[in-house]
C-alpha cells in the first residue's frame, strides 16, 4: 500500500482546438480520483497557449511520485477537407512530458479509445485505459506508483510481453459516482473561450450504424445517469456562469424515457428559464411531446443525425429511421420553438449521384434552419463498415490526404470511404446540387462562412469572442 501522500496524478489536457472545448472527460475523472483520496493536478495545454512547455517544466520536475494521466480526445478532425490528424500533436507533449519525468504515463480519451492499441504504438506509451475512466484510473495509478502487478484492472490496454492486450471491461455505475462539482477545469474560461459548457447525461450507444465509432469507445451498453444528478450538475455549471450547454451524449433521445426524465428534473428545479441547451438527438423516436417538454427544460436547439433522404442509402447505413420521418422531426421542432439542423453523411457506400439528389432535395423541401455536409465517410477500425471493407479487400473507395488504410493498413491516419460512383466529384456534385442555398454547410473554400469543420475555425473563435454564446452551427447561423 502506498500513503495518502503519496497518491499524486497529473492530468494533461493535450486538444487545443479552436474553439476551446473543455475536456470534461478529466473533469469528470478528476472528481472520481480525488473521492479516491488522490492529489489531482489539472496541467491543461489548451489554456496555457504558447507557454505549454514551460507549463509542463514549471509543474512536473519537483521529483515527487505521480502518474502522468493524458487525454486525446481528437485522433483527427474526421474532415475529408483537411484531413488533419493530431498524432503529432499528442507526440510532442508525450515527448515533452517524458523529457522531465519519470513518472508513469497513460492515456485515455474518447478519440484514443476508437484505435487504442494504435495510438499507444504511434506514440511510444505502453499503458492506456480504454473507456470511461472513473472506475479503473484511481485502482491502476495506485498499483502503478507502488510498483504492482496491473492487468486484473479492467478497461486497460497495455504492452505485454507478447504484444498489445487488453484487460476484461467493466462499465461504472453511473449512479454511484461521486457529485460533479465542475471545480477541476475551468469552465468558465473555456465558457469565454469556446462559446459553450458540457454535460453528460448517459454513456454507450446500442444502435447499428455501419460507419459509428461511438459503440467502439463507449460501448453497446446503455449507461443511464440519475435525471437528478444531471440537473444538479447543471446548477454547480450556473454558479459558475456557465449558463449555455452542449450536451455529449451521442444522441439525446435515446432511450426516450430518459430523455423525459432528464428534462422533468430541469423543469422541477426551476431551472429552464436559467439555461439554454443544445443536443445531438436521432430522428427516432421523435414527437411533438418530447420537443415539447425539451423546450420547457431550456433546450433550444438539435442537431439531428439525419445522414440521408434516401430510404436505400439510409438502410445501407444501419439506420433505423426512413426519410419521412425526418419530415415529422421538423414539424415537431418548428412547433415546439426549436432551432434545428440535419447532419447529413454522403459518399457512404452504394451512394450514386441519385441517392445524393434525393437527399438535398428533401433538405430543401423540409427547410431545416441548417443542413452540415460531410463528405466521404471517416472509416475506423472496429466499425461494420471497416470490417466489411477489409473482408472484401475493397481498398477502392478509400481515400484521404496523409491517408491510409496506408503503408501499414490500418486507419489510424485519417481515411475516408467515397463511393465509387461518385469519386472526385463529390464536392462538385454537392456544390451544384445545393446552389446559393445558404443553409448547407460543406467544405468550400470559395466561403468561409460555409465552412463545417470547427476546428481552427476562425470565423467561429472572432464570434465567440465577440460575446457569441451556442452550439456552433447555431452561432454560424446567426452570423448570417
Ligand atoms: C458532444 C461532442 C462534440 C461537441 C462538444 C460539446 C462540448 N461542449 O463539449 C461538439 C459539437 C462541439 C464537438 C466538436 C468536435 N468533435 Co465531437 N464529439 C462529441 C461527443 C458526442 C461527446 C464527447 C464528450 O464530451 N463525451 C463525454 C465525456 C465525459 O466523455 P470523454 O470525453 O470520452 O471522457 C471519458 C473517457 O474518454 C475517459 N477519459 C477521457 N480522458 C481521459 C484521460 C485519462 C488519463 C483516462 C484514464 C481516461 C480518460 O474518461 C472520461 C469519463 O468517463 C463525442 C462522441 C462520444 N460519444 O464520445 C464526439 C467526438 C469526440 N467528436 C469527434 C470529433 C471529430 C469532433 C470535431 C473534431 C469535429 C470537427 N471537425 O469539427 C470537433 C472538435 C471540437 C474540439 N474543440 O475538440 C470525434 C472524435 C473521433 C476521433 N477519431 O478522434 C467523436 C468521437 C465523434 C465521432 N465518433 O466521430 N463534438
């Protein structure tokens, strides 16, 4: 056993995209390790601008025992664009880190557990936990800094003799973790800086579709936080003035029972007039009643992941709702008084310039206040869509700049499966068939404004620093 003083863990925030995103995930692991009795420090880069080595060297070398726990969010921006993949970021502070400490590092994040074993390798770490971080990093930092064995700990990815293994998963109880206070990251300068706060109301995802890598971070398995719990923590995020959220569930509405209960519990405490709220939310299960009770509970915009106006193409896809109900979704919204867009994903496989038609023709039919376009489809390891691809030894369709599946046939590096009917022409295909209509965003150079990638988004970070509070489709929309 080791002494209380000396239970010490670093946390290294290394996403410092702009606009600054608070890395709630440390936040939230922060408060499990110091119910644990541990010394937490919070070494976040993204707020220490140009100066992040001498954060690094001011705040490591005091030669006190600790574990360095790191968080990679991004492994890239999943934009066919641009492309940018942010392993050379994490590299560098890794190498950093490591050029004044001896300490332990692991690395953990929503983006590193999609391809941990591939990220470790890139980086030069040994030790990762994949998942959610609160019930497995105080147990491991602890056997760690006493020097004990490690892989009866669940949820970890590590470097054994004979290669990467990976221990047993365990999903935390949600309702058994500790109050979140919010007190470990400063959400109110990442209030300032990025335009938005964050809660979490749930965790895992059980839906089917071919190309998600949610499933393959979080797991299938639904984990569902006390409706009271998330209220609470919206009040400690009001104290601190942090009045405007972004909620981190991959989709809100699932399970809809929760989504209501969520909402009742904001309603009860009185607490809808004080915070505005954003969502990702699935078209189904969708009704005027949930919209209803979402914009009594201070919701004021979605985004719905929508992906097509094809009913084949949204069948290739793994999904479950059709087109028509996308229909339903935005008479519902316009009733309730919500803001709301469509995430479309095009270029998936089996896309022609047909299906592609029929998906910008119903955008534009059902008027939605925003339609964000990607491009080609960000392939991960571990997805249907991955698999199913290698299996075929169809590398054809797959394309990216620093892209692979590439000299060593994985996808760590960002890669993007494009239909091979469309090819190089989607952008050009997208660009004619969406005109001068406004309300698209998609990757065109020619305007700024249409721009979907938020990160290094310029026009975004002037708008936030203007006073521009919201999700970013919905700052972008009122720039307009
Ligand atoms: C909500 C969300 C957004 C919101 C964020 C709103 C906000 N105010 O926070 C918005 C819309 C702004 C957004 C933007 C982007 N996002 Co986003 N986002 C999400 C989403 C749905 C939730 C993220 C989240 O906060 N989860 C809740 C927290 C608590 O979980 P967590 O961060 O994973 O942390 C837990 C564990 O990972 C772990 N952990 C984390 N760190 C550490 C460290 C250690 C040491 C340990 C042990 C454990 C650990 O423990 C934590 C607690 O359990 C995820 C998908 C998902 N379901 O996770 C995508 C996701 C993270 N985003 C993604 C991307 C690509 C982006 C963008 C780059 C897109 C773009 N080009 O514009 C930008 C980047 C913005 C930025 N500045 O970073 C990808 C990343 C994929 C990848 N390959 O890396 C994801 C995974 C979605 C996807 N499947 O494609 N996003």
């Amino acid at each position: 056993m080791i002494s209380k003083r000396d239970k010490r863990v670093v946390l290294v925030n290394t996403n410092v995209i702009e606009p600054l995103i608070a890395p709630i995930g440390l936040d939230y692991v922060a408060e499990s390790l110091a119910s644990e009795d541990f010394d937490v420090e919070l070494l976040d880069l993204a707020l220490a601008g140009d100066g992040w080595k001498d954060q690094i060297k001011s705040r490591l070398p005091d030669g006190l025992p600790r574990v360095v726990g790191v968080t990679f969010r991004n492994t890239d921006d999943c934009y066919m664009a641009s492309g940018r993949s942010f392993l050379p970021v994490l590299k560098q502070i890794v190498g950093e880190v490591r050029s004044h400490t001896d300490a332990p590092l692991v690395i953990g994040g929503a983006g590193f557990s999609v391809m941990p074993e591939l990220v470790l390798e890139e980086v030069g770490v040994d030790i990762g936990v994949w998942g959610e971080g609160e019930g497995s990093f105080g147990p491991l930092a602890e056997r760690l800094l006493a020097g004990e064995r490690i892989d009866d700990i669940p949820n970890l990815v590590f470097r054994g003799r004979d290669g990467w293994r990976r221990t047993a998963v365990s999903h935390a109880s949600l309702a058994l973790l500790p109050r979140r206070t919010r007190r470990f990251v400063d959400n109110e300068a990442y209030f300032r800086r990025g335009g938005q706060g964050s809660i979490e109301t749930k965790r895992g995802c059980s839906q089917k579709c071919v190309y998600c890598a949610d499933p393959v971070a979080k797991g299938r398995a639904q984990r569902l936080r006390p409706a009271r719990a998330v209220a609470e923590e919206i009040e400690a995020l009001l104290a601190r003035g942090v009045d405007c959220l972004h909620v981190c569930d991959s989709e809100f509405n699932l399970p809809e029972h929760h989504a209501r209960a969520v909402c009742e519990a904001i309603i009860e405490r009185g607490l809808g007039g004080r915070v505005r709220w954003y969502v990702y939310a699935s078209p189904v299960p969708f009704s005027p009643g949930l919209a209803g009770m979402m914009r009594r509970a201070g919701c004021v915009g979605i985004d719905f992941g929508a992906d097509s106006g094809s009913d084949d193409q949204l069948k290739r896809l793994g999904r479950r709702h059709r087109a028509e109900d996308l229909a339903a979704t935005a008479e519902a919204c316009r009733e309730a008084g919500l803001v709301f867009m469509y995430d479309i994903l095009l270029g998936g496989p089996g896309e022609t310039r047909e299906t592609v038609r029929e998906t910008i023709t119903l955008m534009k039919r059902i008027e939605p206040d925003r339609v964000g376009v990607s491009a080609g489809v960000r392939l991960y390891p571990g997805t249907p869509l991955a698999s199913a691809l290698q299996d075929r030894d169809q590398a054809r369709g797959v394309t990216g700049r620093n892209a692979g599946p590439d000299r060593n046939g994985t996808l760590l590096r960002p890669a993007f499966y494009v239909s091979e009917h469309l090819g190089d022409d989607i952008w050009s295909t997208v660009a004619d068939l969406v005109g001068d209509d406004p309300r698209f965003f998609f990757a065109n150079p020619a305007q700024p404004e249409s721009n979907y990638n938020y990160n290094d988004n310029r026009l975004l970070v002037d708008a936030v620093a203007r006073g521009h509070r919201g999700a970013y489709w919905d700052i972008l929309r009122r720039l307009r």
